[in-house]
C-alpha cells in the first residue's frame, strides 16, 4: 500500500519538482518521486550519514512561501468561519 506522501505525489501529475522538508526523508520517497519523471528537493535530517551537497538550495527556500500561506490561514481562521460569541 502507497504511503500518504506517494499518493499526493501521484494525484498531482502535473508536477515536475516536489519540494519537502525533513520530514519527508526517505529514499523510498525520493525514488518514487524519480520514477514519476519527477525531481525531489528534499533536504535530510541531521542524523543522515549522506551529506546535503547534491540539493539545490534555491529551490528549497522557496517552501517558506507556502509555509507562510498555511500560517496565515491558521491565523485568520476564526474572521474566515465567522466565529461568534452566542448571545
């Protein structure tokens, strides 16, 4: 059975660079992400015995935009659903 992150890799075919942070560090990942005509940003965890020479650091800062985005969202949560006190 696919994992969670194979199966987003697979619904988004018009993906040509999957960018990732830690967590996502397997090479099973990584494999499947090349498998899929695709290209991994996918920096390792610091307890990795391969270094991070081979990945592109521009790229991968561009992931603090979409952090940002979910930050935001999580921020204005309650002005976007219209939380109110009951009366």
């Amino acid at each position: 059975m696919p994992s969670q992150s194979e199966l987003l890799v697979t619904n988004c075919p018009m993906c040509n660079v999957v960018v990732a942070d830690k967590g996502y560090d397997t090479e099973k990942l990584r494999e499947f992400i090349r498998d899929n005509s695709g290209t991994p940003f996918i920096s390792l965890k610091d307890s990795s015995l391969v270094g991070n020479e081979n990945i592109d650091w521009c790229m991968y800062k561009y992931k603090h935009l979409v952090e940002n985005a979910f930050g935001q969202i999580k921020q204005y949560r309650g002005t976007a659903t219209r939380y109110e006190k009951l009366e």
